[in-house]
C-alpha cells in the first residue's frame, strides 16, 4: 500500500491549475488513476477509493472541457474560412472561394466522368451606374446581380463575385446542352433585370461567356476561356450596338 497512499500531495494543484492546458490536466489524471489502480490489492481502503473517484471525475470534467474547447475552436475556424471564401457585400462566394470550391468540382468530374459548364459574367456600363447615382446604387446593383443568378441556379451550382462588376456561375453535372439552355435563361434573366433605385430605374446589361469543362480540365483554362468567349460577346454587342446607332442615324 505504500505506493498506492503516497498519492501525490501536489496532484490535484497540478490538475486544477488553471494556467494548465485541458489536455495536461487530463493526462495527468488519468496517469494518476492508472498508477492507483495498477498498484492496489484487491481490497482498497475508503480513502485510496476515494481518491481514485476524484481523480476520475477530475479526468471526465477535463474531457469535457476539451470536447467543448474543441468544438468552439473548430466552429470559429470554420466561420474564419467561410469569411476567407465569401464577397463581403453580395454573400456569395469571392474569387478564392470560386476557385476552391472549382477544384473541387473538377475532381469530382475526373472521379465520376462528369462534365459542367462555367459562365464568366461581365456587366456592360457599370461605371456609368456609380458615375451617375453613387456607389451604393452599384452596391444594389451588384447584390441584385448575385440574387438574381443564385434565383436561376441549382442548389449545388455556385455563384461568385470575382472582382468588381465580374462574376462566374458554376453549372456542374449537366451536359452541353442542357447547359447552354440554363446559361441562355440566366442571360435573358440578367438583360431584362432592373433595379429601383431613389424612383430611378437602372437596367442591367451583362455580356456572358460559356465555357464546357470536364475530366482532366484545369480550373484557370476554364476560367481563361470562358473570360475570352465574354470578351468576344461583348465586342460583339458593342459592334452591333454602334450600328444600330448608325443605321438610325
């Protein structure tokens, strides 16, 4: 018994320490009540029994004191990445949340031979909007943009703001086709948008570009072809916007 009554003086200062970290004090609890444990006959005495009650709730308390620690650390890590990935003012995913949740979805298509489509948004006379009725006007603009593509998307499909009036959505598991319908219903959805703003009417204009991806594809080739395909449709539209205006003239 001399081991096991020589129960360390100092051992519940070093569990209840409060300057300890949880999983010291748990440790040495639990080492505390194994070496009591291990060392006693088969009949202990009340006060050896007792002690090893104690050191056992010591151990369960700590336990849960770190099951807790845990789980807040890990909810406020997960609220600091989705802030990391999120646009500020529209909710919706920024470009690094864009191009995280992109590889995702590519490895998903290598994995299960899947193809997507991704559609680069580019509003057309943006600036004119912040020139003419201020930035929280454009701030309107740009959050009705977001709503207004999340409204024609899937739930598992992704919107993002990459950057000024530029966005992308994200149209996974569908074929060409089928994708390009979608694409065509989110582009007659944005060029007949409006925005009310102080008994002013704002209209939103986008030029869009599509790009097909699938297995083996890399997230920046998509992204830089479906950013080309816009540029050429915006080019286009101004081309035919100039000769309307001259063929009026």
């Amino acid at each position: 018994m001399g081991n096991l009554l020589s129960f360390p003086m100092n051992a519940w200062d070093v569990i209840n320490t409060q300057d300890k970290a949880t999983s010291d004090s748990l440790f040495t609890a639990l080492t505390i009540l194994r070496e009591c444990l291990s060392s006693a006959p088969h009949t202990l005495d009340g006060a050896t029994v007792q002690r090893c009650k104690d050191a056992t709730e010591t151990a369960l308390n700590a336990a849960m004191g770190a099951e807790r620690k845990i789980l807040t650390q890990s909810l406020h890590i997960e609220e600091i990445e989705r802030l990391a990935c999120t646009d500020e003012l529209t909710g919706a995913y920024n470009r690094r949340g864009f191009q995280k949740e992109f590889e995702r979805v590519l490895a998903a298509a290598n994995r299960y031979d899947e193809t997507g489509i991704l559609i680069y948004v580019d509003l057309d006379g943006f600036k004119p909007i912040n020139d003419t009725y201020g930035h929280a006007a454009g701030d309107l603009v740009l959050c009705e943009v977001v709503r207004t593509l999340q409204e024609n998307c899937r739930p598992h499909d992704l919107v993002a703001r990459l950057g000024g009036d530029e966005f992308a959505v994200l149209l996974s598991r569908t074929d060409w086709q089928n994708g390009l319908n979608r694409a065509e219903v989110i582009k007659h959805a944005l060029n007949t948008k409006s925005v009310n703003w102080n008994d002013k009417t704002i209209s939103v204009r986008a030029s869009l570009g599509y790009q097909r991806f699938g297995p083996d594809d890399s997230h920046t080739e998509v992204l830089r072809q479906a950013d080309s395909a816009m540029y050429k449709a915006k080019r286009l539209r101004t081309e035919l916007s100039r000769s309307h205006v001259e063929f009026q003239s």
